[in-house]
C-alpha cells in the first residue's frame, strides 16, 4: 500500500476531478451554442451575431464539435486500453489511463506524483509529451476555430454595439431585450475564458 495524504497530493487530486469537470463544462456549452445556433430562427434579431454569417457559425460549430467527439470517444477508449494493461510508464505517459488509474485508485494517483525527473529539461520534455502529445490534434482543429467565433462574437459585441467595455454589463444590457441572447453569449464567454 503506498498511500501520501500530504496537502499538496490532496490538492492535486482535487485540481484533477475540477479539472475534468471543467473539461465536461466546456464541451456542454459549445454543445449548448451548437444547439441554440440550429434552434433559432431570427438571426436578424440577435446584434451580436450578426457580425459573422450565420453559415459560417453552423459550418464550423458542427464540424469543430463533431471532431471533439471522436477526440473525445478516441481518447478515452484508448485510456482504457493502456490502463487495462497495468503498467504504470504507460498509464502516466498517457493523460486519460492515468485519470482513469487515479480515479480508481489513490494510491496510484500518489504514485504518478512522486515520479520525478532528474533535471528540468527532462521534466520539461516529459511534461510536455505527456500533457500535450494527443491534446494538440484537439486545440488545433476542433477548440481552435470555436474559440476564435467565439472571441470575435464576444468583441464584436462589445466594441461595436456598446460603450462599455464590460461584458458583464453588455450581457445585462442585451438581457433586458433578448434573454436567449444573453444566454447564448453567456455560453460563448463561458466557453472562451475556459
């Protein structure tokens, strides 16, 4: 049994399960904006939309959350094939065995955290081979191009239609008008600062 309840563990743990909490909230409101895209029907109403054709929005939504899916399915099924394998390089070199190894056991989670490298170059390559190597494929062709509509709507809609540089009172402002709105550009923000 090799169990560390030391406070930094404990916060690692912790920072794991919001960190993967997170990453669900993420996909749900880009889920969420893909939905309210198809669903309603006044573009012409919504001001902040308006700036980027509807088209492109529903194009790149679809396509960019289609391939977060297979990303996703991929990803984690082949956590499960390298977890069930047991060994311990392999689960700590690949980010969804290892979540998977220390969601069943802490013991394994303290286990990840005390492997060490002996310099900081190879602490640097380790970290980014391990956190990054299957990440990337993602960020570039599915988190990408929603976050840069994303960010384009979130400016669009603070620079050109108000004087406030505050989004959270351009979102108040745009409530009072359009709750559907405010709620979609809510999710888009959301989904940004993420």
């Amino acid at each position: 049994n090799y169990r560390k309840c030391s406070f930094l563990n404990v916060i690692s743990y912790i920072m794991m399960l919001l960190g993967m909490i997170l990453q669900l909230l993420f996909l749900a409101s880009d889920v969420y904006t893909l939905v309210q895209i198809y669903a309603l029907k006044n573009w012409s109403d919504f001001h902040t939309i308006t700036y980027i054709p509807v088209l492109a929005y529903k194009i790149i939504f679809t396509t960019c959350i289609g391939i977060s899916f297979l990303y996703v399915i991929f990803f984690w099924v082949l956590g499960v094939f390298i977890e069930r394998e047991n060994k311990v390089v392999n689960s700590y070199l690949h980010t969804g065995a290892r979540t998977i190894d220390s969601l069943k056991s802490y013991e394994r989670f303290c286990i990840f955290e005390e492997i060490q490298t002996k310099n900081f170059h190879d602490w640097m390559c380790l970290t980014i081979y391990s956190e990054y190597h299957y990440d990337i494929i993602s960020w570039i062709f599915a988190d990408s191009p929603r976050q840069i509509l994303n960010g384009a709507t979130i400016a669009y809609s603070v620079s050109n239609k108000f004087t406030s540089g505050d989004i959270g009172s351009v979102i108040s402002s745009i409530a009072t008008n359009h709750k559907e709105e405010a709620v979609l550009l809510s999710f888009m923000m959301f989904s940004f600062i993420i």
